[in-house]
C-alpha cells in the first residue's frame, strides 16, 4: 500500500512507527472488530496529550476512522496527517 519494495520495520520517530501506535486506537475499537480483541485498545498516553489545532492526535485519528470511506483511505489521510505534525511528536 505505500509502496515499499521490501519490509521494514518502522523506528522511532518514523512517522510509519507512530502511525501503528496511533491506530490501535480507532481501528481496534471499533465495534466491528472489539469482539475479537481481549481487551480495550489504547494507544501511549502522548498521542492524547499533544495536540494540533486544539485536539489530540488520537481525537484527530477518531475523526477521520469515523469519517473513513474504507480503511485505505483512512491509513493515508492519518498517515499524512501524522507525517506533517510529527514535530510535535518528538
């Protein structure tokens, strides 16, 4: 999907490496998939705390999961986001 030629394993502070700690978040919890996870999903305290524009990363990913029109399109509208803010991240 992002067009790698091979697998890497993202590192922080890849935006790719928050982006997978981000969206545990909107995707593990939807109500689709909570009855196949143990457990309520949250991501690292950070991703609540820091913001842009006045609401937290995760509140921004909330939004556009619940806006998504499908999962691809999703991933790259928050990885994009989570690519252009990254600075505040680290």
């Amino acid at each position: 999907m992002n067009g790698l030629k091979e697998f890497r394993e993202p590192g922080f502070p890849d935006p790719f490496w928050f982006l997978e700690e981000m969206i545990v978040e909107p995707t593990l919890n939807d109500p689709k998939v909570k009855p196949h996870t143990l457990y309520e999903n949250r991501a690292y305290d950070q991703f609540y705390t820091k913001t842009v524009d006045g609401k937290s990363f995760i509140e921004h990913l909330n939004e556009m999961y619940q806006d998504k029109t499908d999962i691809e399109s999703f991933i790259r509208q928050a990885f994009d986001f989570v690519e252009t803010n990254v600075s505040t991240l680290v």
